[in-house]
C-alpha cells in the first residue's frame, strides 16, 4: 500500500511528506475512504489529483478555473471536497496562506508542520517527529488535549537560499 510504503519510509524527523507517486496515491486514497465507508468522487478525486498535481499550495479558486467543467463546479463545492479532504487527512489547509496541499501520510492522524518560503512561496510538510511529541507534551502539561494541530514556519527556502 502506497500511503503506508510513504508512512514507513517517515521515521526521520524532517522527512518531506508530499506523496511521490499520484496515480498509486489516488488509488490508495480512494480504498482508504471506502473502508471508512465515504466516497472519493470524481470532484473530490479531481480536487485532490489537482493538489498533487500542483507545485505549490493551492488556493480554492485556482482549484476551481482548473477542474474543467467537473459537475456545476462552484465555490461551495470545491470547499466542501477540501473539507472533506481534511477529514480523511488526505490534506491540509495552511492558514497563513489560504491554500491547500495534498498530504502523503494519511493513514495515522498527526500534527501537519510546514516550512513555508517567503520567497517562492512553496510549502514542504515534515513529518516532525520531535516536534509533534514536544507539541503533545507540552500541551498535556497544561491540562490539554489537542485534537488538530498546524504548525508554520516562514522563511527561505533551500532554492531561494543558494
């Protein structure tokens, strides 16, 4: 299985997480929602193989210009498929920028962290390993339990940086 062949190959800490494969990726998403009896379709499929398709996070209305004429594509139906994205944790939304990206371990929930270039303005997620069990810890210290967690780190990127 794809996404647990991604999830296995994670165990450093800063090992980018995007999935590398679409095609192998999509057909795993798609037997991953079935078995938590949901339904990819061809909008939500669609969304997602844009998002993977894309080179950096994706705002909702290019997902929108770019899903030719799938079904009465509006605003709404688009945000309802990211949403539904989210859930299956199939992707995340980095708030700082408004925009979407695909993620590539979907099969055990987790705290999404992104590096994010001022510059380019890509955006990488790491499986931060220390940084989810420093987040969990500290977090539970105080009395809390998190439920979803996004963190974001602004800089420049390795391309920018040379």
């Amino acid at each position: 299985m794809v996404i647990m062949a991604v999830t296995q190959a994670l165990t450093s800490a800063n090992t980018p997480c995007s999935p590398q494969d679409a095609d192998a990726f999509l057909a795993e998403a798609e037997a991953m929602v079935a078995q938590r009896g949901q339904k990819l379709t061809p909008i939500r499929r669609k969304v997602l193989q844009l998002l993977l398709e894309s080179a950096e996070p994706a705002k909702a209305y290019n997902l929108l210009e770019n899903l030719d004429g799938e079904g009465a594509a509006k605003p709404p139906t688009v945000y309802r498929a990211l949403d539904f994205l989210q859930s299956m944790g199939l992707a995340h939304k980095i708030e700082s920028l408004n925009a979407y990206v695909a993620c590539g371990h979907a099969n055990h929930a987790h705290s999404a962290v992104f590096i994010i270039c001022d510059i380019c303005g890509g955006a990488e997620e790491l499986h931060a390993v220390s940084t989810n069990s420093a987040l969990t810890e500290e977090t539970e210290a105080a009395g809390f339990t998190v439920h979803n967690a996004v963190i974001e780190a602004h800089g420049i990127c390795r391309n920018c940086a040379s």
